[in-house]
C-alpha cells in the first residue's frame, strides 16, 4: 500500500493531501493545470521530499537510494532520458527488458542504436515506459503519459501497463481516459483532493470489464 | 482558397559517396481549404502533418524534393509573398516566440510584417492581445512568463491581427488543458465564420471533431481520407478507410480499442 499522509508543499500549492494506493488499484487525477498535479506525482515518487506530510510504502519510507519501487513516468519522455546515450542503453539503465517485452512495446531493435533525438515523442514515450518496468516496480504515477499520443497509439499503451498488474496513479486531463482506467478518480484544487462522483459506477465498472475482454482477445 | 494538388515531398539522401536517394516523406496529398472553412489534418506523430504546413509556408529545409501543386486563389503559391500577409502560422510552441522581449513588442512586430504603418502598431496590438482575453499586464511579461494557454493566445493575436486570410494552426492544443484547449479551438472557429480559412494540424482527433467542418486523415506521409466531421459518429460506418474507422475506434470515449491485431 502507497500511503500520502498530510502533504504540504510548494507554499500552499499542496494544503494537507492524502492519498492511498493499493497494488493492483487503478486511480485517476485530474485537475486545472498548475493546480500540482506533477508535484503530487513526484512527491509519490520520491523524486520532491515534502516540506510536511510522509510517504510511505507498506508503512516504510521510499528508500533513499537503489531503485525505487515506486517510478514516474514523465510528460515529457525526451527530458527523462540521457540525450547522449543511445536507446539500447537508456532501456538497460536498471534492468535489461527481453526481446519480448520490446516487442510487446513496439520497440524495434533497429531503435537501440539510435539516440533519443532520432524517435518520435509517442516512440521514446514507449521506451520509457519499458525502462520503468524493472523487477521490484510496483506503483506507477503516469503523468499526461499519453496526451501527446494519437488514439491508436494510446489505446495500444494502456492495455500493457494495465497489464502489468501494478498500482497506478494516471494524472490527466482527459476525463473519458480517466472513466475508462481508473476505479477512484480525484480532482486536486485549491491544494486539496476533492472525490468526483462516478455517475453510475456499477455501469462503469461493467464497461471496464468488457473492455478488458475485447482488449485481451487482440493483444 | 488554398489548393494542395498531389503534393509529394521527399528528402535527399546521401547514398554511399557517389549516389543519392530520396527519402519519401509525404506521397500524393491533394486538398482544399474553402474560405470560411475549418479543416483538420489529422495524424500519429510521423505520419507528415508539420511537413504540409511548412510546405504551404515555404520552409522546408533546402535538401526536401517537392513535387505537384500548391495554388492559392487559383493562382500558383508564392510563400515568401504571402507568407504573414495573406497566410499566417500559429506556431506549435513558445521556442517560436523571442524569449528576450516582451509579449507586446512581438505582437507589434507582428503588425509591422502585416503591414501596418508604425503608428499604427502599439494600437493594432493591443486590441489584438484584448481580442483574446489578454491585457496590459500579459503584454509585459516575457514569454516564459506567459501560461501555455496565454501564450498560445497571443500566438494567435500575432496571426490574426493582419489581414490574413488563410490560418494555418499547428497542434494549437498541445499542452493546453480542456478548457484552454476548447478556448483556442473556438477562437478559430469564430476565425472561420468570419471568412477565414483555417487549417488545424492535431493529432487530437477528439479535440477537433466538434468545430471541424471536415477532417483529413494523414498516415505515414499518405491520405486516407477527407471526411466531413459529422461521419465520425456511430461505430464509423460512414468513414472510407479502415485506418480513419480505427482512429475513431480507439478514442477512449468511443471504444478505447487498439489496431486489430495489437
């Protein structure tokens, strides 16, 4: 369990935000921009340390250092990887992905000698994903990971990540994405999370489950 | 307005030391912008869509092929004579605007390369900016001081404050949130009923669908179809192409489906 007890941050920016996230649960985060959403996600991550509140991981902080079982997964792929390592190198930075999973991922193995500059946002975006995915990972925050996606794209992504059984935090501002993945989806505004009502959660529960079934019958 | 007649570009290639290849970018484009039009190109990041708006602007890079036609008003296309006169770009991102002066001084440059006399300009400008909800304090402020929102408004106050009359938009929602987004998408509508042509480039076929009048599907440098808006509805029985039917398929608010296949 992912526990954010009473998170202070950024002078108000964050005003006493709590949150839990269970392994496997799927939660959803929406709110006006620069209302910080990403500084949530990276206190969750432990990449902020909060001015007050804790973050803690089965009642234990982050470690401090090693990977951290908890990863961000950036807006912007192309300022999370090392512009000067070639992208074999970048996936092999914590652990090293089989053939496999590449290609689960679409990542060509034409890709690996090429350096970031040479892909595209929706390609390096995949990329970074794959890297996250190491042994020991279990919470994911996936901050605006698919916005700059077209559709196709994006619907190919979610079903892998889903898949990975994981506990995710998808922060976006696309309220049909949110309704389609997450079971609890929160608003952060005015430094505090306010729960939006599910207009029919059993409905929407059900659509869920059917769309997993066709998603699983293609890939 | 703007006619685009089997457009191919490709990019020279060195091959070995002697020889040259050209690369294909974008294959047999043809199209129309009708004044008072709004028209979507749509497409995966890859697929061509930026290469089309340089293209009609002029600014390709020197070693791009171009072959077919580009006519405007039935005449052929000159970029350099018509490009922030006749045609305007609101470009994808701040990198475009000077990160060392002030929005307002650029919106008034703007209305020198329109055209306006000198005096004229400081005036032109600020009513442009007041058009789009910004006033005194956004025009001081330097872009990175601007939200993506305000800044992208002020993009668009630089390319309509002329007389402009075919608008060119690259990805105009990129980084905006919903209302930001619907806001700029609205304002070119209003740019369109008024006798504009406007060409949005997006890879948010979502976003656009409610205020486009028709929507082009790009695919790896290929058009799949120009399809009136009001054919993506239903489970897409209306549109041509497999490829559009997918796209429409996989929006998370219709079915959230990945391509047949994975």
């Amino acid at each position: 369990m992912l526990v954010a007890h009473g998170l202070h941050h950024g002078g108000g920016l964050l005003d006493g935000v709590s949150l839990t996230l269970a392994p496997g649960q799927v939660v959803g985060l929406a709110g006006p921009s620069g209302a910080g959403k990403t500084t949530l996600g990276r206190l969750l991550a432990g990449h902020l340390v909060p001015e007050r509140g804790t973050v803690r991981l089965d009642g234990v902080p982050l470690p401090a250092r090693g990977f951290c079982p908890v990863q961000l997964l950036p807006q912007t792929a192309e300022l999370a990887v090392n512009p000067r390592w070639r992208i074999g190198r970048i996936l092999e930075e914590a652990y090293t992905p089989g053939a496999a999973a590449r290609r689960a991922f679409g990542i060509q193995d034409t890709w690996l000698r090429r350096y970031p500059h040479e892909l595209s946002g929706g390609e390096l975006q995949r990329v970074v994903i794959l890297r996250s995915l190491a042994p020991g990972l279990r919470y994911l925050v996936a901050d605006e990971i698919s916005a700059m996606l077209d559709p196709l794209t994006q619907a190919a992504l979610w079903p892998h990540l889903l898949g990975q059984g994981l506990g995710i935090l998808v922060i976006s501002h696309n309220a049909a994405l949110l309704k389609r993945l997450a079971t609890v989806t929160w608003r952060l505004e005015g430094g505090r999370l306010h729960r939006l009502p599910m207009g029919d959660p059993a409905g929407a529960a059900a659509d869920r489950e059917k769309w997993r079934a066709e998603i699983s019958e293609r890939v | 307005m703007l006619e685009v007649a089997r457009l191919s570009i490709g990019f020279r290639r060195p091959l070995g030391l002697w020889r040259r290849e050209i690369v294909p970018a974008l294959r047999d484009i043809s199209l129309q912008v009708q004044a008072g039009e709004m028209l979507a190109v749509i497409g995966a990041s890859g697929a061509g869509k930026s290469l089309l708006a340089q293209a009609i602007l002029g600014l390709l890079p020197a070693h791009a092929v171009l072959s077919g036609a580009l006519r405007y008003r039935g005449a052929p296309l000159d970029p350099a004579a018509l490009r922030g006169r006749r045609i305007a770009l609101v470009p994808q991102s701040i990198a475009w605007l000077d990160p060392l002066v002030r929005t307002g001084r650029q919106v008034e440059w703007a209305a020198g390369r329109a055209g306006l006399p000198a005096a004229a300009r400081r005036p032109a400008a600020t009513a442009a900016l007041a058009r789009f909800g910004l006033g005194a304090a956004a025009a001081r402020r330097f872009p990175h001081q601007l939200s993506g929102g305000m800044a992208r408004r002020a993009m668009l106050a630089m390319a309509t404050l002329g007389q402009a009359e075919l608008l060119i938009a690259d990805e105009p929602t990129n980084g905006l949130d919903p209302e930001n987004a619907a806001r700029v998408l609205n304002h070119l509508r209003t740019l369109a009923d008024a006798g504009r042509g406007v060409l949005v480039i997006s890879h948010d076929l979502a976003a656009v669908l409610p205020l486009a009048d028709r929507v082009a599907i790009l695919r790896d440098g290929a058009l799949q179809e120009t399809a009136p808006a009001a054919a993506f509805r239903g489970n897409g029985a209306a549109l041509a192409s497999p490829y559009a039917r997918a796209l429409w398929r996989a929006l998370p608010e219709i079915g959230f489906l990945p391509a047949e296949g994975g």
